[in-house]
C-alpha cells in the first residue's frame, strides 16, 4: 500500500489509528502492539500476499536467534549464534535481490548459460534484512536485553518505517510504545503528524512525480539526448530522487507520531552540503549510521587488523581508515540494486570521500560557492549510475551531460540566436524544456533558500496560519493525486 494513494489516507490509517485508541483501552497491554502488527501486516500484504509468508519466516528465524543469544554467555556459541542469523539475513537478500545478478555476469564472463530465477524483488527486503543484522549485533553486545516476540514482531513491521525505512534500532524505538504518557491521545503529536505528512505528501505528489516525466523521458531516450537534453534530465532525476525519498520520510514520520512514535531523522538538507562527505552525513542518515557501525568498524577494527598487523602495517592506520571508508561505499552502492551501475556508484563515492579526506589534510580550502558546485556537480554526475539501466546508457547521458553529443537549442530560438556560430537547432528530447527549467529554479530554490521540513516541524505552533498552510499542501496534493506512484527506494 502506497501512503500517497486514496486508501492509505481516507481509509487505512484512520482505521489502524482508531483501533489502535481503542485498544489502548484494553487491559491487555500487549492490545495495541497486537493491532499494529495485524495493521501492518495487512499494509505489507497488499503489494503481493505471497511474499507475506516470507517476512513472516524471517521475523520466526531472527526473534529465535536473537532469544538464543540473549540466552546464552558471552562465549563460541554465542558467536555462532549471530553468525548464523547474520548469513540467514544475508542469504535471503542475496538469493531474491542478487542472484539473478550474478548469473547474469557468470553467464556473460564464462559464456555460460545458466538460466535466471527472474524473481521479483520482495519488498522492503534490503530495509528489513539489515534492521534484523543490527538487531542480532546488538542482542550479541548486550544492548538488548528482553526477547518479547510481539515487541519484535511490531518492531520489524510498524508500518510507517516497514518499506523503506528509516533503519531503526530496537532500543530506540520499542520503549517509545511502553512509555506512559504515549499510551494516551496526544494532540500536539496528531497535529505535528498532520504536518509533516502534508509536507511530504506534497513533495511526492507535486514536486516529485513532475520531475519524474523529464527525468523518465530523458533516460528513456539516452541516445539522442544533447548537452541541454542532459542537464534537465540529470537534474530531474536528482530532485525527483530527494522530493521522492524525503517526502517517503516525512510521511513515515508524520504517520509514526499519530502514533506517538519518533522516528530518526534521516535527512538533514544534503544538496546543502559544501563536501561529499557533509552529503552523506545528510543524506540517508540512519543507513550511514548502520553502515559505520555494522560494517566500517568490524571492516577496520577486525578484519584489517588481520591483514596489517601480520605485515607490519598497524601504523597506517589512515591507510586502513581510507580502505574502510572506501569498502563501506561499494557495501552501500551494492545494498541499493544489483548491477554494476550501482558498483560504479558505490565505487565513485567511496573514491570521493576518500579524496576529499587527502584534500583536506593539505589545509588547502574552496570557497564555498566552489565547493558547493564541485560537490552538487559530482552528486549530479554519479546520480546518473544509481538511475542508469546499464552502463552504457549512463555512460551516454554523461557524454551529453558534458557536451560531447553537441550543445542544441530548442528550434523555436533559431531566429533569435542564429548569428551565434556553432550552435545547432532542432527539437529536443525534452519537449516541456521551459516548464521543466521552471520547476527546476523551484527545486533549486526549495533545496537551498527554504528550511527543510524538521526544521519546520520543530518550529510548528498549532495556530490559525500553520492550519492554513497544511490545508493547502493536502488540498494541493490531493487534487494531483490522480494516480499512485511508487517510491523510487521500493525498488531498492
């Protein structure tokens, strides 16, 4: 079920909200938690019923292994123990997200012909797998101490975050739902989450899936795309991208504070940033923070020492800090898809943080117009390989992207500009050029002029002109909600 589809908003959540009062009522405390694990099941089935059964597995298999680690001391079980539920999380995501991937390559290496599973995607597989991955860490470092199936149970699947995220952790969440004063109605949570959900239902509906038709045409016709043909479809896709993601987020934090829930903050103004890594400290905030602590520190903590310290090499240790940053980004390049566009994405990143980090030990600084240029430029650039189909379609819209399929103009200025030389005109790919240069300067002005929607939501004040405001996003939104689009990261 979509959030930005007429069914979530008219009739699911209001249901799954009431219901979930009701059974606060009920002397059994476990009532609500029962409620919002049946509602989120249901919210989960309504994609594809078959794949039900298996996140079901999942939740049967990891609660079990993180019961047994609790259970046991610190000792050789133990470390079995999360072993065996780290491979089974990590079998699951590479058997339905990657293995087709790799038959594919062996077959175009070895000229095999080994025949594809062609499974589809199970959804919020890569969310749900690696949620379960730092689960099973914590419960192994004690950080967690009870092993309640329904708290583990609506812990995984509490519906505002079950797609695609924020990546939460147990302990950060699950207290939230036992605290006294979030077992009653709150009416400054239900405003606040009216809020935020206004605000990202507007960036999905009106400002995303515009830019998705620039960015859609133009990758689907990366062959005949010039320099302008280029930039508008590059630029689209990154702000289809933001609006898409953070608007996801607004919404799941929105609907999550109904609830009386806080979930993290998982974007902080990344176009913002003056440096690739300040982008990434922005930018899908609880997967860094999972992949710093789950991979970068058992990376270099662990197995490099394994490997520099036998060589004599414990005294690079920027050497090592460099390799597991640069590891950490091909890890998070290859979690967002199964192609090798998104190992060049992986790989570009990974190389850039790395840079910026030498260029930064020199002392040497840019201003920071240039280094916001540079770092948007770059982002603009790389984004192309996370959208591309294959590689040599992105390859093509960065040869456009960079001028070399020639600089045209729209045929329509062939009598203004036809003095200037080695200019071309014709018609371009991209048919609404001056509508989409249009929402682009809004793009431009949203992402780097106006405060972002935390911002906005610490500073609200249920009063008569935030009311207004709020009607007028949801009236936006849901006079544009002519038909449903999926999220950009359901597909991740």
């Amino acid at each position: 079920m979509l959030f930005n589809s007429l069914e979530f908003i008219l009739l699911f959540l209001p249901v799954s909200i009431l219901g979930y009062y009701i059974c606060i009522r009920s002397q059994w405390l476990g009532a609500p938690k029962a409620w919002l694990v049946l509602c989120s099941l249901f919210f989960y089935s309504w994609w594809n019923p078959n794949y039900l059964s298996l996140i079901l597995v999942s939740i049967l298999v990891n609660y079990s292994f993180g019961s047994a680690i609790i259970r046991n001391p610190p000792n050789r079980i133990r470390s079995i123990l999360m072993l065996s539920g780290i491979g089974f999380n990590l079998f699951l995501l590479g058997y339905y997200k990657y293995w087709d991937f790799f038959l594919t390559t062996t077959n175009e290496v070895l000229g095999t012909h080994f025949p594809l599973l062609d499974l589809l995607l199970p959804l919020a597989i890569s969310f749900y797998s690696f949620q379960q991955i730092a689960y099973l860490v914590d419960c192994y470092h004690g950080e967690v101490r009870e092993a309640n199936f329904l708290n583990y149970a609506l812990f995984i699947t509490f519906f505002p975050q079950l797609i695609a995220g924020p990546i939460v952790h147990h302990k950060e969440m699950m207290p939230q739902f036992d605290h006294n004063e979030n077992r009653f109605f709150n009416y400054e949570n239900q405003a606040k989450g009216l809020f935020i959900f206004s605000i990202g239902l507007f960036k999905k509906v009106v400002l995303a899936d515009t830019f998705a038709k620039w960015s859609t045409q133009g990758f689907n016709q990366s062959q005949d795309l010039s320099f302008i043909d280029g930039w508008v479809t590059a630029l689209s896709f990154i702000f289809q991208l933001y609006f898409d993601f953070s608007g996801y987020m607004d919404m799941a934090m929105g609907t999550a504070l109904f609830f009386n829930i806080k979930l993290p903050v998982n974007f902080n103004s990344p176009y913002k940033a003056l440096n690739i890594q300040e982008f990434w400290n922005t930018w899908h905030m609880t997967l860094g923070r999972f992949l710093y602590r789950y991979v970068y520190i058992p990376f270099n903590k662990s197995l490099l020492n394994r490997v520099f310290i036998p060589l004599g090499l414990q005294k690079y240790v920027k050497l090592r800090t460099h390799l597991s940053l640069f590891f950490v980004f091909l890890v998070s390049g290859i979690w967002h898809g199964a192609g090798w566009t998104f190992v060049i994405f992986g790989v570009l990143h990974g190389t850039a943080v790395v840079g910026y980090r030498l260029w930064r030990n020199t002392g040497l600084r840019l201003p920071a117009f240039m280094a916001w240029g540079l770092t948007f430029g770059f982002v603009v650039l790389s984004s192309v390989f996370f959208r591309a189909s294959s590689v040599a379609e992105a390859l093509r819209i960065v040869a456009a992207i960079c001028g070399l399929n020639g600089v045209v103009f729209p045929a329509r200025l062939e009598g203004l500009l036809s003095e200037l030389p080695f200019i071309a005109f014709q018609d371009l790919v991209i048919v609404s050029v001056s509508e989409s240069t249009i929402f682009l300067l809004i793009g431009f002005l949203i992402i780097l002029c106006c405060k972002n929607s935390i911002q906005l939501t610490e500073r609200f004040r249920p009063n008569l002109l935030y009311f207004i405001y709020c009607v007028f996003l949801l009236l936006t939104s849901l006079l544009n909600l002519t038909k449903a689009s999926e999220f950009l990261y359901f597909n991740f």
